[in-house]
C-alpha cells in the first residue's frame, strides 16, 4: 500500500479518508520499530506493554484501506469495463497518472488490442487548454482519423469511454462511406485509402449483394447469372494478384493479403453454388455462408448466418492475419454463430494444431467484435475468473478461455454458475443483473468461447452443469493443401495449386518415412511458418524460380531439427519432388569467421559440424521467437549458444551491419519450484506475486536498448512447466 498513498498524490486526494489512515498506520510502526530497535533484547522489546495490541490494531486498519481501495478501483472498472482486462497494479498506475493524458498511452494496448497510441492534439475546452484525441494509430503505422474529436480531460475512465464510442461511431460511418466510395474509385486507390478492416467490410458486404442479386435472376430464370458473377470474382482475384506482385509498402501488402485470402473463399462459395445449382435466396447453400448486409433503414452493417442475426461490432481490429477458410472452418463459425443465437457458450474442442482458438479469433474478426484470448493455468481461481466474466459481460467483448480443462475441477463447478447467471440474464434480455452480490450492465453481445484438448494428462474433465451450457464442437485435421495453395496463392506465387500438391505430399512422406523422433512436428503450426518464411524470400527476391523458394523455406526450416541418419532420406525425398532444382549455397562470410575466432579463442577445435550448428541456431532465430535446443548431455548444446551469442557481440564491436549485441539472461526452470518460476496468487490475500520468469520478462520488454536479449531456460524439460510457457 505505501507506494499507492506515499508515491501517488491523485489517489491520496480521491481516498482521504482512508490516507490519513494510512499516514497514521505508518507513524505508529515506525514508532514501534524504534522501541524495539532501542529495547535490550527481543523478548523485553515485544513483551513490553501496548506492543502486540498496536500491531494487531494496524493490522485491522490496513485491511480496511485495502478493502476501501478494492471498492475504489470496482467502481472505476465498472465506469470503464475494459479495466477488468487489467491488473490492479497496472491500474493504478492509470489511476496515478490520471492528470495527464499522455501517460495513459503506454497501457492503450492494454484496453484497445489494435490501438498502439492516440493522436493527440491540444485544444481550447470551455476557456481551458488541454489535450484531445483526433485519431487513432495502429501497431503497423495505419491511422484513422476520429469523426470527432474527444477531449481527454477529467477523470480518466470517462474519456477513455468517449473515446470508445468515438471509436466505434467513426467506423460505423467511414464504412458506409468506404462502401459507396468502392464503385467509384480504382480498386488499387481504394484499397490504399481505406483502413484494412473497413475495406475487407465492405468487399463482403458488396460480395454479398453480387450473389443475392445473381440468386434473385435465377430465381427469375436467367441460368447464366451465378455464372457471370463467379467470372467476375475471378476478375477481381486476379487484379489483386497483379497487386501482391507490385511493388507494394508493407502495410498494403498486408491488406492486399488479407483481402485476397478473404475473396479466394467467397470464389470457392460460387464454385460450389454453381456445382450445386442454387437457384434461390433460400437455398440452405447459400444460407450457410456469413453473409454481410445493411441493416433495413440505417447504415448499420449486420451480418447474417443460417437463422442467425449479429450486429457488426465495429471494434477497431488493425491488420491482423486472416485465416485460410476451409470446410472445417466453416462449419466451425455455423456452429459458434448458432450457440450465440441461442445465448450459449461455445466449446470447439480437439488436438493440437487444429485451429480452435484462431477459429474463435477470425470469427471475431469477421464480426469486428472485440475477443480476448486468456490462457488458463491450473493456479486460477474462481474470483479472477468471475473478474474476467465481469467485465466480458459489461464491454460486450467475446472471450476465448484457451486449455479451459486445466483449471482444477472444484473451481470449474463454480465457474458454471457463473456463465450460467450471465447467459441467464442475456436470456432474458435483461440490461442490468446482479453478478456475484453486485449489480452489473449487461452488454448482450457478449460471447463467451472455451477451447479444450480433450486426452491431455493432467487435464480435468468438465463438469456436467457446464457441458449443459457450452454448443462442442470437434475440430479434426484441417486441409493442409488448400491452406498451403491459398496462402502461396495470396502471397502472390502464380503455380500455387502444383506447389502446393508438391509439398503436401512432401509432408506426408516424411511421416511415414522418417524416424519418429519426440520433437519431429509435421503439423499445421511448421507448415505455416514455412509458408512464412517462402513469402518474405519471394519479396526479398521476386525474379527466383518458385519452386526454389519454397524448396529453399522447407529445407531451411526443417534441415535443423532432422537427426544425422533422417538427413540422406530427406534430401533424396526433395531430389524425387522437386526434380533437377539445386538450391544455392548460402554463404555466411563474416558470421563463419566470428565463430571460428570464438572457438579458437575459447581453445577449441575449430569442428564444422559445431560451426554448421551455430549457424543453423542463427538461421532458426530469425524466423521464430522461440527455439529448442535438444541433444543428449555433452552433445554441445550450451557451446553452440555460447559461441553464437559471442560472435554476434563481436560483430557488433566491429561495427557490421544486422549484428546485435546479445544479452543472455540464464534460468534454470526446475532450480525453483513452478509457483515461484511463473508467479501465483496467494488465495488467502488474492494478491499476485511475480516469479522469476515473469519479473525478467517484464524486465526485458521494458528495455527499449535495441541488444538482442536472449532468455534461456537451460534444464530438462517437463510437462509442468512447459506447459506454462506457451
């Protein structure tokens, strides 16, 4: 409590009271302290009179301020509800910087996922000068302006709730206005004017009246008309493909991407409509689809499934990654849209790599609905989830609970009432209910999704009272060749459907043909980021053969990780699908020299196979966040880090180009218990406290030096705590 009332001078005003209190409490325990630092011995010191009952007398009063501070902050999360997505400690340093505005906008990211920063501007306000929003900025440098500007003056949970409605009111009309705009401008103008989101709105939203009016002259008996529409969504496809193979900025290129994986799938809808011969508005064909209109008489969009009807959310998403739609995905979004129509919970659930959370997510997206992913971890309990459950039902946002059977299971019983208080109150369309003894708003739009891996050990099995609130849904092995043809597709490679047959049945070979080592992964996690990585070397290099660059991303990607015998199979495997292809050798000039010097220096023998090791580690880092390094004790794991981490130091020193120094921060993950590796709450004070882990990567993200900071967890690895990490 002392750096809340001593450091912070606008809580100390908000909470008098329970200052003074305060001041009080820490004069008397220093008092005391004196006393003891002047009695002779311990036992005289705190047997002296006064004593114990002055320390129990604190001890009461300090739990009053603090239950004072709880109500203090519960009345600011509920005047702003997207604080409950917060910590206390990060709202309090809101709270404690509440008279300028701009020290509010490191936590923005916090509130608004997609917002980095507010543009903001001063302004004369009623005779007073102070600061107003005029725009919001993404994370990738895109900008929308405000329709109105919003004055951040005042308490700080009121703005920021202006700022929310601004928000959503000024997306509500510049997407009418990017709609009506879509006929008039040139398809490359018009993308590169409008933000990501607004433009992938409306080309639903115009996708949509195409088919309704192709279905409506069928319908009238004019048999070519679905025809003429697909032909014209081919158009369109392939004017964005020239698109993506300009010479394109990174923030349109992302739009440019995301709109074509959208519009691949809406050609798909017409291929099969045309296959299955639809000839109404009603065909079930057509009624599957998320389709986009405008509301009758506004101009509101709303998006329709099956029977089903949702608001578009106008949240300000940015330019995330839109997902490949397959079948499964598809059938998927029906599903989760039918358990919203009916006030339910969603449970898609199956093995790893399947795609449930990011299936919660881009049905989010579609809907422009704010959704917050959550991790749970078997230290919850019921009061941080009720916290969460909310705010989800105040903000109206979607929430998707990932590895929801991990949770202990006396814990989940409790959590069942309450997601059944909430889809009781949306039930019976309530706007305010009463919530775990208090009364909250009730936004109806809210969803509450839980994704799960049914056969993992150490999971729980739900219990029966929540399985009666939540639509499952099982999720199965997805479509990897249509995944990787339309990825490649929108990342501008023209043979995209021969590749993409090439190298799923790569895939499936390796396999079955490869030693089934614990930490080979031929899943739809390794395939994407090979996908990745063929997309950046084919805008590095856009004249290189195709099928080079997607030799050269699978062999780069998953040469690392084969052991010695697998090597000889691989490469003959390659040589049989990619025939007559070689792929150049790439040189590492000045990185080879620095980590021959290292090992010299070090008075080791220059080995090519450590020195090969070193550069594949190198060449795994670029293109991922994490790395592994696995081998058997004195295999050479910690001198290839070690030597790799030097190197780069020295490159640095000697001043060339895309070298960092590198800061290694070493932990060792089974050296303290798991409560204190991650942090834990302590159930009886329901305070959080820090680990380890969780105090160094706060750390090392606060840390704006631009060194590499490298955190390894060096130590076997187990289920718990691994478990954790992801």
């Amino acid at each position: 409590l002392e750096s809340i009332f001593v450091g912070s001078e606008d809580i100390r005003k908000q909470l008098p009271a329970e200052s003074a209190s305060f001041d009080a409490v820490n004069a008397a325990f220093c008092e005391t302290m004196w006393s003891l630092r002047d009695a002779p011995s311990a036992l005289a010191g705190c047997s002296a009179p006064g004593v114990l009952e002055g320390l129990l007398e604190m001890d009461e009063k300090l739990d009053r301020i603090q239950k004072s501070l709880d109500e203090y902050l519960e009345t600011k999360r509920q005047a702003f509800p997207r604080f409950y997505f917060l910590s206390n400690d990060d709202l309090l340093e809101i709270l404690g910087q509440a008279r300028d505005p701009q020290a509010v906008q490191p936590h923005m990211r916090k509130c608004f996922e997609a917002i980095k920063t507010l543009d903001m501007r001063e302004a004369a306000h009623g005779g007073k000068r102070g600061l107003e929003a005029v725009g919001i900025q993404a994370v990738d440098k895109e900008y929308v302006p405000l329709s109105a500007p919003v004055a951040c003056g005042g308490p700080v949970e009121s703005w920021l709730l202006a700022v929310e409605k601004g928000m959503v009111d000024t997306l509500a009309g510049l997407l009418f206005r990017c709609y009506a705009e879509m006929k008039k401008a040139k398809r490359e103008k018009w993308i590169r004017d409008w933000a990501g989101m607004l433009s992938l709105a409306a080309g639903q939203i115009a996708w949509t009246a195409e088919c309704t009016k192709a279905l409506h002259l069928m319908a009238e008996g004019h048999k070519t008309a679905m025809r003429q529409a697909r032909k014209k969504q081919t158009s369109l496809l392939n004017k964005l493909c020239d698109m993506v193979r300009g010479n394109l900025g990174s923030l349109d290129r992302k739009k440019v991407v995301n709109i074509l994986t959208v519009e691949v799938h809406s050609r798909e809808v017409l291929d099969k409509m045309v296959k299955a011969g639809c000839a109404s508005v009603n065909d079930f064909e057509w009624l599957l689809q998320l389709r986009f209109y405008w509301e009758a008489g506004t101009e509101r969009c709303v998006v329709r499934q099956t029977n089903t009807c949702h608001k578009f959310g106008y949240e300000y998403i940015g330019n995330p990654g839109r997902l490949v739609i397959t079948p499964l995905t598809d059938r998927c979004y029906t599903t989760l849209t039918t358990a919203l129509h009916l006030h339910r919970g969603g449970l898609p659930q199956g093995p790893a790599g399947t795609g449930k959370t990011e299936t919660v997510k881009d049905l989010s997206k579609n809907l422009a609905k704010n959704c917050i992913v959550f991790n749970c971890s078997d230290g919850l309990d019921y009061k941080s989830l009720g916290r969460m459950f909310s705010g989800l039902a105040q903000t109206g946002a979607w929430s998707c609970f990932d590895e929801f059977n991990r949770i202990e299971v006396e814990v989940l019983s409790v959590v069942a009432q309450q997601i059944l208080c909430i889809l009781t109150a949306v039930t019976e369309s309530k706007s305010r209910f009463l919530f775990e003894g208090k009364e909250i708003r009730l936004d109806r739009t809210c969803g509450i999704f839980v994704t799960m891996n049914p056969g993992y050990a150490g999971r729980s099995e739900l219990p029966e009272n929540l399985k009666a609130l939540l639509r499952p849904m099982s999720m199965m092995a997805p479509d990897i060749s249509l995944i990787i043809e339309i990825m490649l597709y929108a990342e501008g490679f023209t043979t995209s459907k021969s590749l993409a047959k090439k190298m799923t049945t790569l895939y499936h070979l390796m396999m079955q043909q490869l030693s089934k080592q614990d930490h080979y992964d031929f899943g739809l996690r390794s395939v994407k980021s090979v996908l990745n990585q063929a997309g950046a070397l084919k805008r590095s290099d856009p004249e290189m053969a195709e099928d080079v660059i997607l030799l050269r991303s699978i062999r780069d990607m998953n040469a690392p990780k084969f052991i010695a015998q697998d090597m000889p199979l691989f490469n003959a495997l390659m040589s049989d699908l990619f025939p007559g292809t070689d792929v150049p050798t790439v040189d590492y000039g000045k990185l080879q020299e620095a980590i021959e010097e290292e090992l010299a220096e070090r008075g080791l023998q220059v080995v090519p196979a450590v020195v090969f090791k070193c550069i594949q580690t190198y060449e795994s880092k670029l293109t991922r966040h994490g790395n592994m390094l696995v081998g058997p004790s004195l295999g050479g794991k910690s001198t290839v880090w070690n030597v790799l981490a030097a190197a780069m130091s020295r490159l640095r020193k000697a001043e060339v180009e895309g070298f960092q120094a590198v800061r290694p921060i070493v932990i060792n993950p089974k050296a303290v218990p798991y409560a204190n590796l991650y942090g834990e709450y302590d159930l009886q004070t329901f305070e959080w406290t820090d680990g380890v882990l969780a105090k160094v990567m706060r750390d090392v993200c606060s840390d704006e030096r631009p060194d590499e900071k490298w955190l390894l967890m060096d130590g076997p690895v187990d289920t718990l705590w691994i478990e954790s990490m992801n």
